[in-house]
C-alpha cells in the first residue's frame, strides 16, 4: 500500500518536490500515534480520527467516504530511550502534561517528522490522520506490540465536533487516485525545525533589538495587507470556537474583555481567539504543571504555532485563531516572542534591572499589543507614521505587563518564586530580595516606610508608560478607540488601588470594581471622538 502525505509549501527558493511516503510493513516499525477521538484540521479540511494507531497506518476509500479508525502495529524493538512531553487544554484552558516513554530509534525519529503536519502540540509525537484498510490493518494489527496512548490536544467535546462533521459531510482531506485507487493525503516530509531557541539563548538576547524587529515586521505585514489561507471550517463549528474563546477571556481577562465588548462582532471574535492563544501559551509555565514543561514541549508548542499561520490549525480552539489570521494582517513574529518570553520564565526568577524586565515586559505583554494592532486599525483618515502607532501599542503592554508586576508581588514570590521588580532597584532603597520571600515587609497589616517609598517610584513609571500609550490611541479606527480607551483607562486605576492598599500587594489584590469600570466608560468615550490623522 502506497499513500502520500499532505503538502506543507516548501521555501520560496526551493520548487515543489512532492513526497511519496511508503507505508510499513508489520516489520517495518513506522509509529505514527493518533489519540481517541481527536479533531484534526489538515490542509483546510476537518477529519476525525479514532484511537491511538501506533506504526503503521494504510489509508482507503470506501464508495461513499473515507473514514478514520485505528488499529495497532508493530512497535520498535530498540528500548524506549526519549521523553515526549503531552500537552492537553482543558476548557478552562488549563494545562495537563504526561510524559510517556516512547521509540527513539531512527525509523521511530523518521516517521514521527513525517506525521509532524498535523501533531498539534507535539510536533513529534507522530500524531497523524490515519484510515486503515482491511486485512492489511488486521494483519499489521495480529503482530503488533501495544503501545499507550498519546492524550489528546484539545478542548472537551472535539468528538461531538468530529461527528457534527461528519454530519455535515465536511471534505476528508483523503483524496483517492481513481475509482479504485489507493487512497492518498496531500502532504511533504517537513524540515526540521529551525526557530528552536534555549531559555538561556533567549535570555541573552538584546530585547530592544528583538522589539523592534518584530515592530518592523508587524508594520510591513500591515503595510502589505498579507493573510494566511483560509481554512474551509463549518460555519457551526467555528461560531461555537470563538464562543469558547469569548468564555474564557470573561472569565480570565475581566478589564480586557470590557474593552472588547465595545468593539464591532468581527473585532471582538479576533481579539478573543488572540487572548485564548495567549492564555493557552501562558498556562504552559504558570499552569497547574508548570514544573513539568520543558523546552522542547515550548519547541513543539511553537511548531503547533507555525501550522496555524500556514492555515494548518490542530484543533477548534486554533481553528478561530486560524480564521482570524485569514481575515487581518497579523504577523507571526510576536506570537513567537511570546514563546519565548515563556523560555525565560524556565530559567529566570529574578530580574538584576530594569533592561532585563523591559525585555521580559516586551515578550509577554508588548507583544500582545502588536498582534492586536492589525485587529484594531488605524483610522481611515490617518496620514501619519505607522511606526508612532505601534510603538504606541508597545506602549500599553508595557504598561499593563508593569501594572500586573506591581499588583502580583506576593503572588508570584508566592506561588512561583519569582521577583519580577529589578533586584538592583530594591538595593537603591534599602530592600533584600530575603525580605521580598519571607513576606517581612509587611507586619500585622503595617507596611514597611521603604516599601511604600519604592513602590510609589514603580507606580509612577507605569503611569508615565501609560502616557507614551495615550499618544497612539486616537490614530485607531474609530470603531476601536472607545475600547482601547477604556482598557487604558480601567488598567490604569488598579495603581490607584495599589495606592489605596497602602501599598500592601503582599495580603491585599488590588482591583478596579465593576460599578467603578462602568462610571469610568463615558469619560472614555470623549476621549475617543477626536481622531489623530498626523
């Protein structure tokens, strides 16, 4: 049985080579694991498959339709001598990791590359679609070694997606050669990896450098209007992803979530699958089994990422962030300096100065304002730099990233052992990191005088970030100026309640109330009625 597999475009410089990939034999060890029930979008297609298949896999048509299912192969007799982390989201977007044990021979490393195209977070687990296809399977399956299960990628319910699917009689990606053809899948052998970078690597990195790197190719991706494909997605399936994503940016971004429910439909849906990908990729360092992420699960996360914009999204949840992509000029660059601002987080609880926490501040917020950028827009009669703009969206990462630091003190010394305020900072009034662990600067509800004094210095730098990002507000279209407005303006108060704490962030969350957001959305709304063209 012969099958080919689906076809990820190579460089530019290179011609199109299309790849033949000869399935196994039962002798062949060819592991390819597909978990239970998984959705798997491919090539601008859904298609379902069922329980894990490990080795080998033969695709087939029926007369009417190709359907997964699995079947068992012979597995590798070299000793397991390689980790695979697994990586599996809840709907509450938390983070499930199990490490298993799995073939590390060089059969084993060729075919897990192979079925790489559609392995989601594991790029090299070998997840892959896969049919199997009368007494070759049975055969294959009679001699095969069981081999457990990867767990799935995925939010709860892909297997009522897969039936709906089904039921909708989405295109399989299988194509059959002739009426009685083998059955094929369009697909290349995919290159190895090359934006793989180490904690320590990254940490070394000149972040102003990086920002303005991924500044300048934002604006050039905006300036040429480029999208990725568009992926073919049921109407249906898609409407329930972006709901997905709108429940859980109300339930874990409560300022954000009210700027963007001031936003036109379409915006709002596109900044939502933006902060579930961003949540996602956070938990992987912060979640429930942060201690057991590695830089290669961040390696694969990262290659999950550079499917999605080649319009090759592994689940639902990324399908919505695919389809956002298709329809705004987003550029890949700060999604993968996120990745990375997440590589820093392994290797570095402590920041010696305030270089070292701008860079950090850039990964995981700064980006977050270039990626919102092409959502939002600039204004139809805007004239001026698309650079100011931008700087400006930079801007407001900083400044919310800066704000979080200084509400969070306690929770992250805490809870995760880091001390994200600049050590050196500490030293210039009279502060040891010690006194930040123990918790001592705080006494039966008194504040420590030096604390209040160095805290009032942090709130005031924030403040002044915030006022380098009022300066691009007004460019935005006019349909996203009251929301970006409101955010800045709501963000900003949670110093107000720092201050109102007395400066007590290691017993006390300070937060902005509900009633107080929405007395605060008129003001925002005068401010947003003067657009800057210059």
């Amino acid at each position: 049985l012969r099958h080919s597999t689906a076809a990820r475009p190579p460089p530019a410089s290179a011609p199109a080579v299309p790849t033949t990939v000869r399935a196994a034999s039962p002798r062949e060890s060819h592991p390819a694991c597909v978990s239970r029930h998984r959705l798997v979008i491919r090539s601008g297609s859904f298609f379902p498959v069922r329980e894990k298949v490990v080795a080998f896999a033969s695709f087939c048509k029926t007369k009417h339709a190709t359907t997964a299912q699995s079947r068992g192969c012979a597995a590798s007799k070299t000793k397991p001598d390689s980790t695979e982390v697994f990586i599996r989201a809840t709907s509450a977007v938390s983070v499930r990791i199990c490490t298993e044990r799995r073939m590390a021979s060089a059969v084993a490393a060729s075919a897990m590359m192979q079925c790489r195209v559609v392995s989601g977070v594991c790029s090299g687990s070998g997840r892959g679609d896969a049919a199997s296809g009368g007494a070759a399977a049975r055969a294959a399956s009679r001699s095969a070694a069981r081999v457990g299960a990867s767990p799935s990628f995925g939010f709860r319910g892909l297997s009522r997606g897969a039936k709906a699917l089904r039921a909708a009689g989405v295109k399989s990606a299988a194509r059959s050669s002739g009426p009685s053809g083998p059955s094929t899948i369009s697909a290349n052998l995919v290159e190895p990896p090359t934006y793989q970078r180490s904690p320590e690597f990254v940490v070394a990195s000149n972040g102003r450098e990086v920002e303005q790197r991924a500044l300048r190719a934002c604006v050039n991706r905006y300036k040429s209007n480029l999208k990725v494909p568009k992926p073919e997605i049921p109407k249906e399936m898609l409407e329930s992803a972006y709901e997905r994503c709108r429940v859980v940016t109300g339930e874990y971004a409560k300022t954000f979530y009210l700027g963007t429910k001031l936003m036109t439909p379409e915006k709002q849906k596109a900044i939502w699958a933006i902060y579930v990908w961003c949540r996602r990729t956070d938990e992987l360092v912060d979640g429930p089994n942060a201690s057991h992420i590695t830089p290669e699960a961040l390696d694969q996360w990262e290659a999950r990422l550079e499917g999605i914009f080649e319009g090759r999204p592994a689940d639902v949840i990324d399908a919505a962030l695919c389809d956002t992509l298709a329809r705004f000029p987003v550029d890949i660059q700060p999604f993968r300096d996120m990745v990375d601002g997440m590589r820093m987080d392994l290797v570095k609880p402590r920041y010696e100065n305030f270089d070292e926490l701008y860079e950090y501040c850039y990964r995981v917020a700064g980006t977050v304002g270039l990626m919102s950028m092409p959502i939002m827009g600039c204004d139809d009669d805007y004239e001026g730099d698309l650079d100011k703009v931008y700087q400006a969206a930079l801007s407001l990462g900083l400044a919310n990233q800066l704000t979080n630091i200084l509400r969070d003190v306690g929770e992250d010394i805490q809870t995760r052992n880091r001390i994200y305020v600049p050590i050196n900072e500490l030293a210039e009034y009279g502060i040891e990191e010690s006194e930040i662990v123990r918790g001592t600067l705080v006494k039966d509800g008194v504040v420590d005088e030096r604390w209040k004094r160095f805290m009032q210095f942090q709130i005031a730098r924030a403040r002044e970030v915030f006022a380098e990002a009022e300066a691009g507000v007004n460019c935005l279209h006019k349909d996203a100026r009251w929301p970006v407005w409101s955010a800045l303006d709501v963000y900003r108060n949670i110093l107000d309640a720092i201050e109102a704490n007395d400066y007590d962030n290691f017993s006390k969350r300070a937060y902005v109330p509900k009633l107080q957001k929405f007395a605060m959305l008129p003001t925002s709304y005068m401010k947003a009625q003067t657009a800057q063209r210059l």
